[in-house]
C-alpha cells in the first residue's frame, strides 16, 4: 500500500502527557505520522492500535522541546495536531529527505522504469558489494550483533546470535536473488540502461618504458 505523501486527509494526531504514566504518548495519524513520531525520538508501540510513547532517552528538560518539535514536523506534513498547551506550536519545520524515502524513491524509479536494462540499471544501488542497500544492511545487523556481545546480560548472546542470523541466512538468500535478477534483466538487452548514458572511457595505456627506464 502507498504511503501518503501528505496528512491532510489523514485522522489528526494528539499528542498529550498520559495521567496514569507520566508519559508523553501520540496517537493517531497514518503511516507517515508514525515515521515522523519515530524520527523525532517516540517508540511504537501496538497492542490492538498503533500508538507511540517517548523514549526514555529523553531527559525530562528536553520532553517538552522534544514534543514541540513532533507537532512542528506533523503540521509541516499537512495533520491536524491536538496537543497540550506545553507541547503546541503555530510552527512548522520540514522533514529532511531520509534514508528510508530515499529508497522509497529508488522503488518508484524501478517501477516507473521504461526497459528491462534500466531495471537492471536501478538495482546496482541496491546489490553493489561493500557500499550498497543490502550490504549496508548487513553492516547493520552485525553491529547490532556486536552492541548486545557487549552487554553481558543473560540473554543476550542469543540476541547476538540472532541478529548473525538475519545477516547470514536470511539477508544473505535476498542478495543473492536480486543478484540474479539483476543480471536476469541486464542480459535481456545490450543497450544502455538510461537514455542518454553511455559506458565509461576505457583509461588509456600506460607509457612503455624505454631502455633507461624512463617512459616515453
């Protein structure tokens, strides 16, 4: 399903100090709501609906600022905020583009792609060893495998385990099918992917030395 691009249409938001917990709590709002909540240090949480509760990272100074700027992104998103008077702002503040809607974009290109070959073409970003999608994503789960190595509670070597898991058998099989896709589409023509791109410039050779040593 499509996330929306803005909230206008979208049930508002309140975001309101919880009597019972003494926590800031945020509910409502569609898909893009909950990306702007967790960009802007709230935790999901689902249990029957989605709602989010900031982190405890939060030192409680910080909790109003912290509240006043998730208004300030929700409203520049286009939703209708309720919020405590502490937590309200007539302010706006832009979201930046993120990593996530960065590859939300790639999607989009890939499905607006006009030829096999620019498919291909598309998903380099995505398979390229060392620097791409999944590879970084595979850094990811490692680290995370590393953060609960050095915890030492009880549980968390299996934690540690599990993330070696995901990187090693599950991420590792969706590699090595987009892998295959890749090539699949590229050898499906020899024509440039893009319309107006063409290979690079094969470097030129290297001088030939002469008798002395020197090049020519």
């Amino acid at each position: 399903m499509n996330e929306p691009t803005n909230g206008r249409k979208a049930a508002p938001v309140t975001v309101a100090r919880d009597i019972d917990t003494g926590r800031i709590i945020a509910r409502g709002g569609g898909g893009l709501a909950h990306g702007i909540l967790e960009r802007t240090f709230f935790l999901r949480e689902v249990h029957g609906t989605t709602w989010h509760r900031m982190s405890p990272t939060v030192l409680p100074a910080d909790q109003a600022a912290v509240a006043q700027l998730a208004v300030a992104r929700l409203q520049a998103a286009g939703y209708r905020v309720e919020a405590d008077a502490e937590y309200a702002t007539e302010t706006t503040q832009d979201r930046y583009v993120t990593d996530g809607r960065s590859i939300a974009n790639l999607a989009a290109a890939i499905r607006d792609a006009a030829s096999p070959a620019e498919v291909s073409d598309r998903l380099e970003e995505v398979t390229a060893a060392h620097d791409g999608i999944l590879a970084a994503l595979d850094q990811l789960l490692r680290s995370l495998a590393a953060v609960y190595d050095g915890l030492g509670g009880p549980a968390d070597r299996h934690i540690a385990a599990r993330m070696r898991y995901l990187a090693e058998h599950r991420l590792g099989p969706i590699t090595a099918d987009l892998l295959h896709t890749r090539a699949e589409l590229a050898d499906r023509s020899t024509a440039p992917a893009r319309p107006g791109t063409s290979l690079p410039a094969a470097p030129s050779a290297a001088p030939a030395p002469t008798a002395s040593g020197r090049t020519q």
